[in-house]
C-alpha cells in the first residue's frame, strides 16, 4: 500500500475533498466511448491554484471514454530511488479510497525500456503522481468502473528518457493489449523571488503576459507534438517546467499511439488566486488525440 503523503496540505484529507471535486467537475459532460485521447498534461499544485485547470484534463477524458489504465508521469522532486521508476504493484491510497496498480503493465513497461526500473522508493514521498488520483477516482466513480494506474518518475528528463520510456509504454501496451492513457504531471514556469528565477522584470498586467509569452513558447511545441523543439525552448530560455520529461513521453507514446493533434483546454497561474509576484506558477491543461 503507498500511503498519501499531501492529503491535507496539496488537497483536501477528508470529505471537503469531494465537495472540492464536485465543483470542479461541475460542467462534467456525457460519459463517451470514442477513445481517441491518447494522452493528457495535467498541472499538480495545490487543488486551490491548479485544481480546476487539471480537472479540465479529466473530464475531456471522461466525455472522450476512459482507458483501462492510466499510465502517469511526473517529475521526481525529492530525487530518492531510480531515476527513472516504474511502481512495481500493490494499490495507493486517497482520502476518497484505493485505486489498484496494474503490474502486468509496469512489469511489460520496465521489460521494453532500457532505462526504467520497478522501484517504489521513488515514490514513498513524490507529490505529482498523488494529486492525479483524486480526479482519475472521481470521474471513474462516475463512470462506474474501475480502472488502474501505472505510476513512473522521472529525475532525469531529457530527449533520450522521452524517446526510450515511450516506446516502452507503445510496445507493452501492445503486448498486453491494454488499453492506455498517459498522463503527464508538470507545472510550467516558476518565477519569482521564492524561486531565484527572475529572467525579466515587469509589474502587473505586463509581468503576467511575459509568463504566459514564456509558457507558451513551450506550450506552442507541445501542441505540435514536437517534444525536441520543447526541449530546446527549455534550454534557450532556461526556462523553469518541472516535468517536460513526462510531456515528451507522452507525445512519443501518442505519435506511435496515431496520435495527430493536441489541444490546450486552460492555463492560469498561481497569481489568479495568490496575487503573490514572490512565486508565480503557470498551469496549462492539454490532451493528445488520435
């Protein structure tokens, strides 16, 4: 069993969870069976400044149909355990009850990858897998089904770990003939004061337009499936996303997957709600589609 490690600090540990959930997914759609998502990018701040974008990402899932497996990926930012690790098996936990780890999928994954090991150290204390749960229990409850997860983080995220680990998740989905979605946790740029990280400096309305001009220079290769550029954008701004290596594997999972367009559903900042400059955050939610 993984045991929640920011239930009541990132969401909500007790039954505010739901009602927190329950507006989100407010305007939550028919469930539908077309199946042509392939992949999502979802943020994983605390529910109060991200919630609602990443809630986004779900339910263009549910109204899309729900795989039987959520493959998701997130950055490893307490860098314990393998660099790159697979959760071998076994079921997490949320305040909202377990949700089952498909261990057939995580041993065909680690099997097709070079790179990937089965390591649950990694995920002892990691955040960006966690905060996915909630959403993915919701509309699954809503569904009425039950589905699984594979969850995999990542310290090191570059072209290399994007190509092999896609190709892996392809091939064992394949293998098996499971049906899959993956899900890249990230949160865009992180600017300011809090995060030694001020690469321009402007006030007001024109600070928050150079962070969504930065953003979306990123956003704009994702959206082109084009996870080279998105790295190279990275590396010319220095820019501060803390997952590109999950988003690049899902664009290689998706584009093997028949994957040929992506759509950004919503972006924000932390700034909305905090109306900190200290420490501002973009969240942007976007899916890949067949």
């Amino acid at each position: 069993m993984r045991y929640p490690a920011v239930a009541g600090t990132f969401y909500p540990g007790d039954k505010e969870l739901l009602t927190m959930l329950e507006h989100f997914f407010g305007d939550l759609g028919e469930r539908g069976n077309e199946r042509k998502i392939t992949a999502g990018v979802a943020p994983h701040a605390g529910y109060v400044f991200s919630g609602f974008t990443a809630s986004r990402t779900f339910k263009v899932i549910y109204e899309d149909g729900l795989p039987e497996t959520f493959v998701l990926l997130g950055p490893n930012h307490a860098g314990f355990g393998s660099p790159v690790a697979i959760y071998p098996k076994g079921e997490w936990l949320t305040p909202l009850g377990k949700v089952r780890v498909d261990a057939e999928l995580s041993k065909a994954i680690a099997k097709h990858s070079t790179l990937a090991d089965l390591d649950d150290m990694a995920h002892k204390y990691e955040h960006s897998l966690e905060v996915q749960l909630p959403f993915i229990q919701y509309i699954s409850e809503k569904a009425d089904e039950d589905v699984e997860i594979v969850p995999i983080t990542l310290s090191i995220q570059d072209e290399e770990v994007a190509k092999d680990l896609g190709k892996a998740i392809f091939e064992a989905s394949q293998e098996l003939g499971r049906d899959i979605v993956v899900i890249a946790s990230t949160d865009m740029i992180h600017y300011g004061y809090a995060y030694g990280y001020m690469p321009f400096r402007a006030r007001g309305e024109d600070l928050l337009g150079r962070i969504k001009e930065w953003d979306f220079r990123i956003i704009r290769q994702i959206l082109n499936l084009d996870y080279r550029e998105m790295f190279k954008e990275l590396r010319e701004m220095n820019h501060t996303m803390c997952g590109p290596g999950g988003v690049a594997v899902a664009i290689v999972y998706s584009r093997l997957a028949g994957a040929v367009e992506a759509e950004l559903l919503h972006y924000t900042t932390s700034y909305e709600v905090s109306r900190s400059t200290d420490a501002i955050v973009g969240y942007a939610s976007i899916v890949i589609k067949k």
